[in-house]
C-alpha cells in the first residue's frame, strides 16, 4: 500500500470549519484535530480546500492576500510545509484541456522548462505542460466544475520559508 499524503492548505483566519494550525511565537507550529481549542495562538491557519484558495489570492499582482501554509508532507510525528506570506510574489500557470495529468505534486522543486505534465485536447492531441521558472509548485487548484477541465498551477520563485508543524496529542 501506498504512503501517499495528500497536501492541505491551512489559511490564517481562514472562513472553512475544519483542522488548524496555531503558531505559538518563537516558529513553533502545532496542528490540531477538527474543531479542537487552539489554546494562545499568536495566528491561527485553517484547513482550506485547495480549490478556494484563490478566494485568498490577488490574481493581478499575483499573490495571497493572507498568510497561507502549504502542507506537502508528513515525516514521523510531525508534519512539514511552507509558509507563505501575504503579498509574496507569486507565478501563475493554467492549463486546460480534456484531460490534464501533472507529473509534480505540491513541494516538489521544478527547473524552467522542465515537463511537469501533459494535456490532452478534445481533438486528442498531447501537449506537454513545462515550468515557467525555477523555483517550487506550491499548489495544484483544481477547478472542478469548468469544463473542459481546467487547473491552475502556483509556483514561487523563491525558496519559500519552510515550517515544522507538530501534531497535537
């Protein structure tokens, strides 16, 4: 069986009901089970489809307009991620098509022109998607409900600051 974790958002002050993440001060991060008391939290982030996130974003600079955290990966007991700030410079790259397959997954780190996928059209022809830059896909949005079926990729340019989130007991 596969050991495949599958990456969340967490939003700070975030609309969605669901599990958070509390920044304690000092980079201490400790996630919590759904609906949990938070206790002191400093900021709270919390969990948010990937799909609504670009209610969190300024599409024209592009950038989020709150802190988000990217969970990519679960290591023992802890989980880890990036954190990025408001108004950080974000890269955007959408693709459409019939069907849309990416080779990457969020905290993967891409090179400029690098394959990271494949679309197919409706007339059945193969495209391949490349990395508009070097730097690390944060998110792949989902849009669901477009058809054709439509993604939208997020990438940074920079390395993004990269947090250690305790899982709460």
């Amino acid at each position: 069986m596969s050991n495949y974790f599958f990456p969340e958002a967490y939003v700070e002050n975030g609309l969605e009901s669901g599990r958070s993440i509390c920044f304690k001060g000092n980079d201490i991060y400790i996630a919590f089970a759904k609906n949990a008391g938070t206790g002191e939290c400093v900021k709270t982030f919390v969990n948010t489809p990937f799909e609504k996130l670009v209610e969190y974003m300024d599409l024209e600079k592009p950038c989020f307009t709150r802190d988000v955290i990217i969970v990519h990966r679960e290591e023992g007991g802890y989980y880890k991620g990036f954190l990025i700030e408001k108004g950080e410079k974000l890269y955007l790259l959408e693709a459409s098509g019939s069907t849309i397959a990416v080779s990457k997954r969020e905290g993967d780190a891409v090179e400029p022109h690098e394959k990271i996928g494949y679309i197919i059209t409706n007339k059945r022809e193969v495209r391949v998607i490349k990395a508009p830059l070097k730097g690390i896909l944060l998110a792949v949005i989902d849009l669901t409900w477009e058809k054709p079926e439509k993604i939208i990729m997020v990438f940074t340019g920079e390395r993004p600051r990269e947090v250690v989130i305790g899982k709460s007991a």
